[in-house]
C-alpha cells in the first residue's frame, strides 16, 4: 500500500517537475524576451554577411588574377560580380530584422553603419578605380614590347593614356584608403576577422602606398607626360632602325631628333631613378615582393644606369650633334657633283668625323662589355647592341679602309693620277698589256675621272726618238732588252710593278711634260666585281654583262667577235676593231663607274672598299705613288704590287709573260701543290712544291682562231711563254726541275732568289710540270703564300645572261 502509494505521488510528481521546469524556461524566455531573439538573429544574419564578405574577398582576387594575365574581359565580369556582391551585403543589411535589431538594440545597430560604411566604400572603390582601370585596360590593354620597340608617336599615345590613368586613379586610390581607415571596428569577432588584416594593411602601408601614388603621379607629369608628348610630336622621324644608307639631311633631322630627347628626358629619367631610391619599403611581404625586384635594380644598377645616362649626354653632344652637323652639311647625295666629278671635300668631312667620334664608340662600347646593368639584361640591350656591334664592324673597316683613301687624297693640293689598265687576255707577269689608259685629277678638291685612251695617246714607244729607262743587266736577261728596254708597253713583263709603274710614270712625263702623283692599276676583273654593285649591263651592241660574263666578254669573246682573218690582213680593218673592242671595253667600264657613283650611300662605298682590298690580294688593282711616304703606305696595306720583301710573311711568286702580241693569256691554267714541310735546324722550314702549267686553249678556239696570229699567235695556239719562280724574302729555291726538258736558269732580282725559264714554247693543251723545294727564311715557320700573275681560270664556263 504504501509502496504503491509512493508510487502514485512520484509518478504524479513528475508532471509537476516538468510544468516547473517549462514554466522557468518560459519565464528565462519571456525575461530574455526580445534581447534574446535579437542575438540569435543578429548572429544568423552576421554569419551571413561574413560569407558574403568571404566571396567578395575572393572575387577581388580573382579580378587581381585576371589583370596579371592580361584577361580583361574575366577583370570586368569580376568587377561586375563584385558589384552584385556588395548590392547583396546590402540587400542582407536592409533586413527588417536588422532593422529591428537598430531599434532594438543600439549596440548592435553600430555593426550595421559599420558594415554598410564598409560596403561605401567597397562601392566607392569599385566606380573610382575598379572600374575605370578594368575599362581601361579592356579598350587599351597593357603596352606590349612590340610597342615599346617602335620609337613614334603610336608608343607616344600609350604613355599619354597612361599618364591620364594615373591621373585619374591616384587621388581616387588616395580617397579610398583614407575612407578605408575611418571605418569602426566591427563589435563580433567572426566579421571583424574577415575585414580586419585589410584595414590593418590600408592603416599601417597607408602612408607608404600614398607616398608610391605621389611618386607615379609625380613621374608622370615630370618624365612620362612629356616622353609622350616628345613621341607623339616627333616619334614619325625618330626611328631605332636609322637608315644609315640615306646620309644627309633627312636623317641627320633624325638624329637631332633624337639627342633633343636624350638631352630633355636623361636627366628627368636620372631624378626619378634615384628617388625610388628613396621610397619607404611596405610592411606586408606580398606586395613588397611584386615592387621589391624593381627598387633592387634601380638601387643595386643606380651607379650603372647614372653612368650610362651621363654617357648618353656625352654621347648626344660628342657624336649625334657633330654627326648631324656633317650630314646637313654634306650629305652624301652630293657626294657627286652635277658634273659627274666627287667632291673630295665631303669625304674629308666624313673621314674628320670618324675621329671625333671614335673615343665615344670605343668607350661605348666598353660600358657595354663591362656594365653589370647591360650584362644582366641581354634581351633588353639586344637591339641597341646589334647597332653598336655595326657602328664597330663599320669603325674596323675604317681603319682598314682609310688609309687608301687618305693616301690618294693625299694633303689636299691638287694631284693627277694615271689610271692603267692591265689587259689579262695579252698576259704580262704584273697583269696584262696596259692598253688603255686615263687621266684621274683632283683639283681644288675635286676628283674627275677622264676618258680612257689607248696607250700610246699617253705613253710613246721608247725607240721613237725617247730614251729608254735604264735597264740593269739582271732586268736585261729577265725580260728581254729588246722588248722591256724599248717598249713602254712592255714595262708590265716585269712582275715588280713599283718598277713598272716608275717606267710608264717616267714615258708619260717625257710625252706630257707633267709628273704623275701616281699610277692606279686593274685589270679587266675589276669591271665585274663592279657589277656586283650595279647589277648586270647591256652594251650598245647588246651584249648582256653580269659580274662572270663580263671577265669572259671583255677578254675573250669580244675578240673572236671582231677580230678576223681580215683584220689581220687589212690595217683599216684592224684599226677598226681595235676601236671596236677598246671603245666596248670603255663603254662598260663607263657604265659600271657610272651605276656606282649613281647612288653612293654608306653601303656601296663598303663595298667598293671590299672588292678594292679583294682585288689587291689578288693582284688586280695595283697602286703607286711617287711620294717616298705615300709608296710606303701603299706597301704596307698590300696593294703596291711589290715582290715579297717581308720575310715574316713569306711569298712564293710565280709570274708568268706571253712574248707575242695575242689573246692567249685567258687560256693559262697554273696549279700548284706544296708537299709535307721539313724542319730546319735554323728554324726555317722547307717545302716540295709541284707546278703544272698548262695551256688550257679548247679546240673551239683553236679552230677559230687558227690563221690569226691576234688572237692565237703565230703558232695556231701556240704560247711563247717565260715563267718565273721567286723565293720567299730571306728564303731560297732548290733542286729546281722541270719535265719537258725546258731550260731554267737561277738568278736575284730585288734581292729576292729565284729560278725562270727564259723563252719556251707551250703547245695547245699541253703541260709542263716544275718541281722545286722552297725554304722560308731562318726562323720563319710560316708556309709562303702563294702569289701569281692573275689568271681567268674562274671566268671560262661563264655565259651570257639572259
């Protein structure tokens, strides 16, 4: 009973604890009442707004990403996203429940301002800067290289958009940040944590991002407005690529152009570089990392850069100015006078500048071998170094190439000067036959180039009533009396051509009662190499010359073209194609000097230069000067003709002359082979050599000219040949044989030693095989060059062009 009884009130108790307990939970409830609900709500919708702000963090990354990687479109759709977010933030703020919480509970109603001051500015940010960079950007995108490498007005306007960006986005970024350190902080941690490193970084690198905007805003209005207006004014006539080919006042223009900008910009350029200098460092790591590498450069490179900025000064007063002086002044155009003459003057002009600009392309171009800055950034200096590697490579063939001209100029007093030319076809040990000749005068600086005429015009035959130059006895046995002693023409047959060229200097005084300055000699190659420069000619009688042909045309097929059988018979006839083929040879060599003083610019006159020290190494352009200093000049740059003097650089000669007047010398064929060297106990060293001379005529022309001694010889073909074989300077020839049992005699001419075979015959197509052994001189370790009569070998498979 009574347990039961217990049970009863237990189990009615229950209840009871139960209604008691709701009943305190009712009233904790209803003590709470509205706060209560006003934290739970207010904690809901604040995790709201802090995922909102997660998302808005996120997407303003993304916009950052989007503009590293040039995806402007993906930059607007970010910035429109944030937008939208933030229309939502606000959206989740104009609650009703948030509204009640502000009335409800003031504490509270501060995180709203709070967050809808955050979302002002959010906004503020987005139209002031987000937006007019990211439509900046979509219409202009950021400057490629390729722009930046075109110096002109179109990299001009990219600077000036640039400038009025920065304009526009520096006091707006300056508001913003301003805007952004008044916010209050938020009163829950949870939305606090999301916004509070961003004020942090705005409130301590505030003063440093402000003092970087000032800097931008600063260089543009000192450095990048005025680069662009410069671009923009003159951009169209200041190129990278200046066209060295047009010297004269065009690009002179070009070039002031240029030193005003490097005189207005560099010391602009020189300031701004060495106040980043001075900027302060951000406190935050990330952004320190994108601007810390440019701060680095300019502060580890200041002393380089300043360095190539002074130079750059340097260089505009020392070089462009002085160059763009010379240009406007004499301009290569009129290089050649309305006559037709050069102006000497003008050359004189260029080569001056050449040394007043030298010290700045030597020291240029050490700054750029040794500056770190230059050294680190190849890609970067790779244009401005392919110019200085050409300003060089053009300063290198100066040097090389002055001295021929300085020494025909000479000291500027009037000269005259005898230009020969060496006919290859009728072969002469330093050429040919000089068969023509003209007159090159400079007077009152300039130079005229005269007709050519024919030899005798100019130059008499020494046995009508003109005494012979003296002729040794050694030059006796060598070139034979009778002919080298009493023919001008002959003076050739003498392989060492200062000697020649004394002979024909001392004919033409006797004759014109004038001394020669000098005496230029070329043969009929020179004709084609000048076609290299011109591109092909055509004759008055319609044949077609290109470099190859014109070697073969002039001295061979213009021949077996004019010259007959009655020719040979009839003197009129003969005379006739005497004028023929001299006047045609005239023609093209009037032709090719014409083309190529037509347009003389920068690059032909190189070109002239190569095929000018071309032709000296191989003996067909020759020169000599009367004045002792000018010959020696001439000796040493290689073009005197002289037989080997230098021991240090050994020769051996081998000089060969035709004795009848004919136009066998196009078929001579010499080939040479030197054996395995021995050494010597004096430290020369010697040589096996095997010669094979051969006279290549084909049956062709055999067969044509058969019966005409002018262009075959007497012989049908037939070479009446001597052959000479000179030792090295200091050296000598031994055991000297040949195979056809041909006499050879040893003799020293120019103190040099050396074996000849006095007047021999060579049949058509027939060899002859020398073998000696050559030794240098004591000493001399080198293998002696081989230097020949020049031959036409080259020019025989050559055909007319089409």
């Amino acid at each position: 009973m009574m347990k039961n009884t217990t049970k009863t009130k237990d189990t009615n108790r229950k209840p009871v604890k139960m209604a008691i307990l709701m009943v305190v939970l009712a009233l904790v409830v209803a003590g709470l009442a509205f706060g209560g609900y006003q934290a739970f709500v207010y904690y809901d919708e604040a995790t709201t707004l802090a995922r909102q702000a997660e998302d808005l963090k996120k997407e303003l990354k993304l916009l950052v990403t989007h503009v590293e990687k040039g995806n402007y479109e993906a930059a607007n759709l970010s910035v429109e996203k944030i937008d939208s977010l933030s229309a939502g933030m606000r959206t989740t703020i104009s609650d009703q429940r948030w509204q009640l919480i502000q009335e409800k509970a003031p504490k509270y109603g501060e995180d709203l301002k709070t967050a809808t001051a955050f979302l002002d500015v959010v906004d503020e940010a987005s139209n002031t800067v987000l937006k007019p960079g990211v439509k900046f950007l979509r219409e202009k995108g950021l400057p490629s290289k390729a722009t930046f490498s075109k110096i002109g007005p179109e990299l001009g306007n990219t600077l000036n958009d640039y400038a009025a960006l920065i304009d526009e986005l520096t006091p707006a970024i300056e508001k913003v940040l301003d805007d952004f350190n008044k916010l209050p902080v938020f009163q829950i941690e949870k939305l606090e944590s999301k916004v509070s490193k961003y004020r942090v970084l705005a409130k301590e690198n505030g003063p440093e991002i402000v003092t970087y905007l000032r800097f931008a805003k600063k260089t543009s209005d000192t450095f990048i407005r005025p680069a662009a207006k410069f671009l923009i004014d003159h951009g169209s006539a200041l190129k990278l690529d200046l066209d060295m080919d047009k010297v004269g006042p065009e690009l002179a223009d070009q070039i002031v152009v240029l030193a005003d900008g490097i005189d207005q910009l560099t010391p602009i350029a020189e300031k701004t570089l060495k106040e980043i200098n001075t900027l302060p460092a951000f406190k935050i790591e990330k952004v320190e990392n994108k601007i810390s590498k440019y701060r680095k450069l300019a502060k580890d490179s200041e002393t380089d850069i300043v360095d190539l900025m002074k130079f750059a000064r340097e260089l505009s007063a020392g070089v462009i100015r002085p160059a763009a002086t010379v240009m406007t002044r004499s301009p290569l155009s009129k290089l050649k006078t309305e006559s037709g003459d050069v102006d000497t003057k003008i050359i004189r002009d260029y080569l001056s500048l050449v040394e007043t600009v030298r010290p700045y392309l030597t020291r240029i171009n050490e700054i750029f071998k040794t500056n770190k800055l230059l050294k680190d950034h190849p890609k970067q200096t790779a244009k401005i170094t392919s110019k200085l590697d050409s300003a060089m490579e053009l300063l290198e063939k100066y040097d090389a190439y002055v001295p021929y001209i300085d020494v025909v100029l000479g000291d500027g007093s009037d000269k005259t000067y005898l230009i020969v030319a060496q006919n290859s076809a009728e072969m002469r040990a330093s050429g040919g036959l000089p068969a023509s000749m003209g007159l090159v005068t400079i007077k009152d600086g300039i130079l005229h180039i005269g007709d050519f005429q024919p030899v005798l015009n100019l130059v008499p035959f020494l046995n009508k009533g003109i005494k012979a130059n003296t002729v040794s006895s050694v030059e006796d046995k060598l070139f034979v009396k009778e002919w080298y002693g009493k023919k001008l023409t002959a003076a050739t047959v003498n392989p060492h051509f200062p000697t020649a060229a004394k002979r024909i200097a001392n004919g033409f005084k006797k004759q014109n009662k004038k001394d020669l300055d000098g005496i230029i000699s070329m043969t009929p190659e020179i004709v084609g190499k000048l076609i290299k420069v011109t591109g092909p000619i055509t004759l008055s009688n319609g044949v077609k010359l290109d470099e190859k042909y014109s070697v073969k045309y002039l001295q061979r097929d213009i021949y077996f073209q004019y010259y007959t059988k009655k020719t040979i018979k009839d003197a009129k006839l003969r005379r006739k194609a005497d004028d023929k083929a001299n006047g045609l040879f005239a023609e093209a060599a009037k032709k090719v000097i014409s083309g190529v003083m037509s347009e003389l610019n920068v690059k032909s006159i190189l070109k002239l230069l190569d095929i000018v020290k071309e032709a000296s190494e191989k003996r067909i352009f020759l020169m000599w000067m009367a004045n002792a200093e000018s010959q020696e000049t001439v000796k040493k740059l290689g073009c005197s003709g002289s037989l080997n003097y230098d021991k240090n650089d050994p020769q051996l000669g081998i000089f060969f002359n035709i004795r009848d007047a004919n136009r066998l010398g196009y078929y001579v064929d010499i080939k040479v082979t030197y054996g395995k060297a021995t050494a010597n106990k004096d430290g020369s060293v010697t040589y096996p050599v095997t010669v094979k001379l051969k006279n290549n005529i084909d049956r062709t022309s055999e067969t044509k000219g058969k019966g005409n001694a002018y262009l075959t010889s007497r012989h049908d073909g037939t070479m009446r040949a001597i052959i000479y074989f000179f030792a090295p300077s200091g050296g000598k020839i031994t055991n000297f044989k040949n195979n056809s049992k041909v006499e050879s005699k040893s003799a020293t001419y120019e103190k040099l030693k050396l074996y000849y075979c006095p007047q021999f015959d060579l049949k058509p197509r027939k060899t002859v095989t020398y073998t000696f052994k050559v030794t240098t001189a004591p000493g001399v370790n080198v293998k002696p060059r081989l230097v020949t009569t020049p031959l036409l070998t080259s020019y025989r498979n050559a055909k007319e062009p089409k």
